[in-house]
C-alpha cells in the first residue's frame, strides 16, 4: 500500500478537530487499524468514516473510550445479524420459487 493511499494521522487530527493521541487510543483498544510507514502514523481511507464517527462518539455526545468499545462492538452484532437477515431471507425466496 502507498502512502498515497493512506492518510497522515496529524493531518487527519487538525481536519477533523481532534486530538492525535485520541485517534491513538482508538487503535490501542483495537477499534481502527493504524499503518506505519518510516515512523509516521496513517490511517487508511477505508476507515476514514468509522473514525469519524467514533469521534463524534466522543466529542460531540461525550461517551468515553470504553462507551465508544461498548457502542462500536454493538453495532457490529447488529450489521452481523443484519446481513444474517439478509442471507436468510434471500434464501427463504429461492425456497418460495421452487413450489408450484
């Protein structure tokens, strides 16, 4: 991967008006993955927009990092269960297709 395609985590801090060591503690706890190239930090643009929204997590509703852990791990569950709907429905249809 090019650095290019990634995104310095201090210039991504300044944009979005947060702090670099919060982005950090995001990537310790495991929530976003951090790729470092020559001892700089980037962020790739794939996860540009669940950063943001941890962010907001955070900044803008105040819950802290273990909210944040709580909150993303449960959202996760429900695109999980989501697209475990999906797959059973889809196939329920083919089932419904087959009788006369």
């Amino acid at each position: 991967m090019t650095t290019e395609q990634l995104i310095a985590v201090e210039v991504f801090a300044t944009h979005q008006g947060v702090d670099a060591t919060f982005v950090q503690a995001l990537h310790e706890r495991g929530l976003i993955r951090i790729t470092v190239v020559q001892e700089r930090h980037y962020l790739e643009q794939d996860e540009l927009a669940r950063i943001e929204q941890l962010a907001r997590l955070h900044y803008d509703l105040d819950i802290n990092l273990e909210g944040i852990e709580a909150i993303s791990h449960l959202l996760e569950r429900m695109d999980a269960t989501h697209r475990d709907l999906h797959a059973l429905r889809q196939r329920l249809h083919l089932y419904e297709q087959d009788e006369p």
